[in-house]
C-alpha cells in the first residue's frame, strides 16, 4: 500500500445530479454507504438501483458514475484508495 491513502468522503447528490466523471477503480478498491435516499449506480453499463442503508464494494476494475433520480438528496459514504485512479 506504499504511496496509496484512506479516502473517506461525505458526498451529497442533489435530485438530478451525477456524482462522476465517468471513471474506473483500477488499482483504487473501494466501498460505498448509502445513508439517505436512492441513486442509479452505472457499473461498465449496468444499471443498478441502490437505496437508503445500502452499501457495496466498487469493483476492482469497474467504470462506473452515479445518479440521483429521485426527489431528495441521496447521501453517501465512499471510502477507496487512492494514488493510481485513472479519470476516463
């Protein structure tokens, strides 16, 4: 893990709003909390639908982004590792 840092965000999606860019969790495991409300969660073109108290792992190689399609603010906790993520 040399060179590499905990990350641990508190992130807000409003409704309407993408949490992105698109990007890809090579070489950057990570998990995600949701704590309120729902979110789209595209992973290398599956849609998936995560709500309240879910929580999942981002694959290793996954391109992914997320959406609020809902009506309230979808909150959420990632928490990866950083120092090699790649922006698409």
């Amino acid at each position: 893990m040399e060179s590499r840092q905990l990350r641990l965000r508190l992130v807000t999606i409003e409704p309407g709003g993408v949490f992105g860019p698109v990007h890809n969790q090579i070489d950057s495991p990570g998990t995600v909390h949701m704590l309120q409300g729902t979110v789209t969660d595209t992973g290398d073109g599956v849609a998936t639908g995560r709500g309240s108290e879910a929580g999942w792992r981002e694959e290793r190689n996954a391109t992914c982004w997320r959406q609020n399609r809902g009506e309230v603010p979808a909150v959420q906790i990632p928490v990866d590792m950083i120092g090699r993520a790649r922006v698409r």
